[in-house]
C-alpha cells in the first residue's frame, strides 16, 4: 500500500493555491520522468488536486497531444471519449480533442464539463500546444464550492426550490446555418448517429425529453439539479449549467469581459450580444437555441441571474497560457470557460 505523502516528499516546485503550480524539481524533469512519478503517487495526486481545485504542470517540455495524454493518464488512468457536450470538437488522438471549436470571438462561460448528464467527468484536462496572445484566449477557472458559499440565502433558496430546466435546440443534417450565430451544432455530430431512435435511445438514459421539430430538428428538453455534494469532502457544490445555456448569457459574458479588458472589439461585441438577445427573447423559452428556466417554466429573475455571474467572476482566476502547460482540473469541485482571443492558439482536451 502506498503511504501518504507530505509536500516535503514531492520533488516538484509548488506554487499558488488554484491551480497548484507544478513545476520540475529533483529527478522529474520532463514527460518521461513525470509520468512514473505520478503513477507511482495516486494518493499524493489526488489529495492535491481535491484540495486545490486543480493543478497546473509547467516546464515539463510536453510538445504532443500523446505527451498530453500521458500525464493526464498519470492523473487519472481512466480516459473516456464519449461527450455529450455542446461544443464542436475534433481528435487529435482516441483520447485527446481539440478543446473547442466554437468561434474565437465567443466566449465560452464558466462550466463544470458536462455538469448535465447523469455522470459527469470526474477530471478535466487542458493542454496548451500553441499559446494564444498574450491577454486573450486564456482558459479560466472558478471553484463553483466558492460560488455557492458565496451567494445570499435567499438565491439559494429560489434556486433550490425552483430547480433548473435546460432547453436545447439543434438543426439536424444537412440543414444549413441560419442567421442565429448562437446556434448550437447540429445533432448528428453530437450523438455521432443519424438515426433517431438511437438519438432517443442515448436520451432516454440520460433523462432528456426528445422532440423533433420541423424538417430535421432537435429539441431537447431535460432538468438538473442546482447543487451536487462533492464525492470526497461532501461540500456543496453550485454544479449545474444556467450560465452556459441561459439565452441572456453572451451579453452578460461581454459586458464583463469589457470591464475586464476594456476594448473596442469587446464592447461592440456586448452591443451586438444585446440586440440578438432582445431579438431572441420574442420567442418563446422552447424555441430558443439554448435557456433555461425554473423547472416549471417560469424564468428566474435577472438579478438572480447577475447575483451568480458576479460570484463566478468574484473568484474567477485567469492564468496566462505558456506552450506546454497541462491543467488536471477536479470537474466536481472547479470549473472552466474561454476568454475571446483572435490569432493563433491550440488547447487540446481530453477527461475521464
Ligand atoms: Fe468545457
């Protein structure tokens, strides 16, 4: 049995509180002697990452998406690659994706992975292969247990007795881009399936209410809760998707990211995230490409709303990406989003 280890016993330089900077020390100096040292250490691995949030490998000289997948396999040997998420994605090896390929411009909100389905990714795995330019395209996080000990009473109260309802909609294949640039993908490159019934299929495991809409379409209606408990120290945790999927979310997103880094491009983007909101909201909930709701349909007020975008920005930590570096993220406990960059930058994924 392997035995508990005190920080004194890592050879590594560690730094920062989320995320734990690891960097080389002693005999660990690269991909090839991290791997086995981290293989060697679960116990050490784990309680670090529980307790931080996440960690942060730096210096270890990974050029790859294989080296990537190393040391996320030092972290947790389980690999999956099945995703139920909404974000386009493409491999880079049967493990490794390309983080997102969503637009450059669009932000993408802070988001435990998956949070909605029934088992979420336990881990969570960014590599940088090409860094963005400096003061853009960073990948944040937020410890979503500092959220919810963050919010007043009486919004944590209105969300726990409202309960969260998510409504999704997607054009299906061959239906074209239409004028909404909020659209999600289309359903067949989510399920990897053009067959409905086995769209139903993987629905109905997951507690997704399936309708086909005119022509092709796809909506899907589902709940979650607003908390989960955290499997190893039982604290609750703010675990769910309201600030993804709510069609109020990239206005609200830019006119942050435009306090944040105060630019032209951000705040035209804000005023342009407005007016699609405004047009959005002369349809109904069950028609917009994402929203969300109480669980009964009713919406949840705007100043609630901006109590929980405050908090996650409150403890948002933003970590200027350098080639190489890989984040092993607690998905249960912490989450991740993207700020808008433009020029070059690859980040890969992968979770288990
Ligand atoms: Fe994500």
């Amino acid at each position: 049995m392997l035995r508990a280890m005190s920080s004194h016993d890592a050879p590594f330089r560690l730094s920062g509180d989320l995320p734990l900077h690891v960097e080389p020390g002693g005999d660990v100096t690269d991909v090839s002697t991290l791997r086995p040292w981290l293989d060697a250490h679960p116990e050490w691995v784990q309680e670090r990452l529980v307790r931080h949030g996440a960690l942060l490998f730096r210096g270890f000289g990974v050029a790859t998406p294989a080296d990537f997948e190393s040391i996320a396999r030092g972290v947790d040997p389980e690999l999956k690659n099945e995703y139920l998420g909404t974000s386009p994605r493409d491999g880079l090896t049967d493990y490794v994706f390309n983080a997102s390929e969503l637009p450059e411009f669009y932000p993408i909100p802070q988001h435990c992975e998956m949070s909605f389905v029934k088992q979420p990714p336990r881990r969570v795995f960014f590599c940088c292969l090409v860094p963005p330019a400096e003061g853009s395209g960073e990948t944040p996080l937020c410890d979503f247990r500092a959220v919810w000990r963050d919010l007043d009473e009486g919004v944590r109260e209105r969300f726990l007795a409202g309960g969260l309802r998510i409504v999704r909609n997607y054009s299906g294949p061959g239906e074209g881009d239409d004028d909404d640039p909020m659209r999600l993908k289309p359903w067949h490159e989510m399920f990897l399936t053009t067959d409905h019934a086995e769209v139903e299929r993987q629905c109905a495991e997951q507690g997704f209410e399936v309708t086909w809409t005119g022509g092709e379409g796809l909506r899907l209606v589902h709940t979650q809760p607003v908390t989960r408990d955290h499997p190893v120290t039982g604290e609750t945790v703010w675990h769910n998707h309201l600030t993804t999927f709510h069609l109020g979310t990239p206005a609200a997103e830019y006119e942050r990211i435009a306090k944040f880094r105060p630019t032209e491009r951000h705040r035209g983007l804000h005023k342009l995230a407005l007016g699609l909101e405004a047009n959005a909201r002369q349809k109904s909930a069950l028609e917009q490409s994402m929203h969300v709701t109480y669980e009964d349909g009713r919406e949840i007020p705007d100043a609630d709303l901006d109590a929980v975008r405050d908090a996650v920005w409150r403890h948002l930590v933003v970590e200027t990406w350098q080639q190489g570096d890989v984040v092993a993220i607690d998905n249960h406990a912490v989450s991740h989003g993207r700020l808008p960059y433009e020029g070059p930058r690859h980040v890969a994924v992968c979770w288990a």
